[in-house]
C-alpha cells in the first residue's frame, strides 16, 4: 500500500504541474503574438507624425462613433433573445452582449463568453448548457459571416491565404453538425474523448440541444439575424474610418479593413486584442496606400474608442 501511495503522488505531483505549464505557454503564446503584432505595427511610425494625426480627428466625431459601437449592440441583443425563445427581454439580451465584450476586453482566453453564458443562465432561468449552445450558434454564425465576408474580399484583393486558418475552423464545425444530424450516434461517440463526467454531461446536453437545432428554419432565422448584426458592425467600422479618421468613402476598404481587423481580433491573443488590432489595421490599410503613421492611428483611435 506504502509503494502504491508513493506512486500515486508523483503523478498527481505531475499532473498539476503539467497543467500549469501548459496554461504558462498558453500565457506565453498569446502575449508574445500580441508583442510581436505591435512590433509589426509600430515598427518605423514616426510619433510626432503619429501625433498629428491623431490631433487631426475631428472632436465630434470620436462619441458618434462611440455611440455607433454602442448601437452595434442592439441587433445581437435580439439574436440572443432569439436564441433562447424568448425568455429574455432585448436589454437584457444586449446587456448580455457588452458583458461579453466588456470581460473579454480585461481577460484573456474569451472568457467574456463564459461571462455571458452565466449571464443568460441567470436571466432566463435556463440551464448552463442551453446558455452555452446559444452562445455557440453566436460565435459560430458570426465566424460563418467572417468567412463569407473574408471570401469576399480575397476574390477582390486576392489575399485568400489568410483565410485558411478560418476555413478550417468553421468547415469543420460545419462538418461536425452535419455528422450530428445525419449520424447523431457517430457524433454522441466523441464523448468518450471529453474529460470528467460533469463536463461529459453538459458536453452531452449541447450536442443534443444542437441535433434539435438542425432544422433549415432555425439555421435561416440565424442567418437573417447575424446578417442584420454584421451590417450594424460594417456601418460602424464606416463611421469610425470615413467620419473619424478622413479615410476615403471606398466600400472595399471599410469591408477590407473591417474583416482582417476581426480576423485578428478573433485569434486567442492578449485581453481586447491588444496589438493585434492595431497590427490588422496597419496590415489592410496598408494595401490601399495608406502610410503606417496614419494606418497605425486610425487603428489605435477606433481600438480605444471601443474600450
């Protein structure tokens, strides 16, 4: 009994201390592709020039574009009340979406989406799977959008090869959903990979909550509200880079710009996207002809303005 204890707490020792390193290059990971990113970014930005251009933005324009972010909200606000049938009001629905946000912006790892699960499990008297498939159809209708937004514009700049990474993540989702709903037993049996009973039967729940999703009236309705929710975003980012920043009133610029500033902020790197953002908007302005003084502002004011 003595050799079998002493067996036992070296790899219980082990096991700790291998979560922790893996959390420790996590950490790693992400804040060293955000230093990097604004490495890239700042990397020859002249900042009394930098200055200037920020002087340069009309003082009017930085809450209308605060105020457009703001009503951003409102149509997700009504997808998620969608989404959970109704059991909240719209408020609460956008309440639930700049919770989100808000803790997503402070901490790392997305866990603002953890925060609005929790949110809606409260409000709707729900439980803590139904709030998470909801959040689920969410991100992942949004990232559909991001792809078809993100098809687009490599068709007109052919830039496609920043895509892959995308297409890879929601074709597979894609996949997966098909498999649950033409082949629901196949799809049950990858909860033999999913650690824990606890986490085995929530994960079980959503599968089950999204076999009973799968049915074409579902999927348009969603479409139809993230498409109104995209719309509101791309309006936004307009106001921010045509009435705030002087950029020129070019529809393929704001999508451009727009879709490459959501790829980056999407990838798991430091709180709010730090340095990502501010490297995106360098990156796709950059293809326009805009000068990385003036790129790295225009970045740096709409980021901020969103905080």
């Amino acid at each position: 009994m003595a050799t079998k204890g002493r067996g036992i707490l070296p790899a219980a020792f082990f096991a700790r201390n291998a979560a922790a390193m893996r959390h420790l290059m996590s950490l790693v990971l992400r804040f060293g592709l955000a230093g990097a990113c604004l490495v890239y970014a700042l990397w020859g930005v002249d900042f009394s020039r930098l200055g200037e251009v920020l002087s340069g933005f009309p003082l009017w324009s930085m809450p209308l574009y605060a105020a457009a972010s703001l009503a951003c909200s409102l149509f997700p606000g009504m997808r998620l009340r969608f989404l959970v049938n109704g059991r909240i009001g719209t408020a609460t629905g956008v309440r639930a979406c700049l919770l989100g946000l808000g803790v997503n912006n402070v901490l790392p790892a997305r866990l603002g989406e953890m925060a609005k699960a929790a949110y809606l499990r409260r409000e709707a008297d729900i439980s803590l799977g139904q709030a998470l498939e909801a959040v689920f159809w969410e991100r992942f209708f949004d990232l559909s959008a991001l792809l078809v937004l993100g098809i687009a514009v490599a068709a007109l700049l052919g830039q496609g090869v920043l895509l892959y990474p995308l297409l890879g993540v929601v074709g597979g989702g894609w996949a997966f959903l098909a498999l649950l709903r033409l082949r629901p037993a196949a799809a049950h049996a990858c909860l033999r990979l999913v650690p824990g009973e606890r986490l085995k039967v929530l994960v079980g729940e959503m599968f089950t909550l999204f076999e009973g999703r799968m049915r074409a009236g579902f999927l348009l309705r969603l479409a139809a509200w993230t498409a109104c929710c995209w719309c509101g975003f791309v309006l936004a980012a307009g106001v921010g880079m045509v009435g705030m920043a002087g950029l020129p009133a070019d529809p393929t610029m704001v999508l451009t710009v727009f879709a490459v500033i959501t790829l980056g902020f999407a990838l798991p790197a430091a709180p709010g996207g730090m340095g990502v953002y501010e490297a995106s908007a360098v990156l796709a302005l950059g293809w326009f002809g805009v000068d990385k003084d003036r790129a790295f502002a225009v970045g740096l004011g709409l980021h901020m303005l969103q905080y």
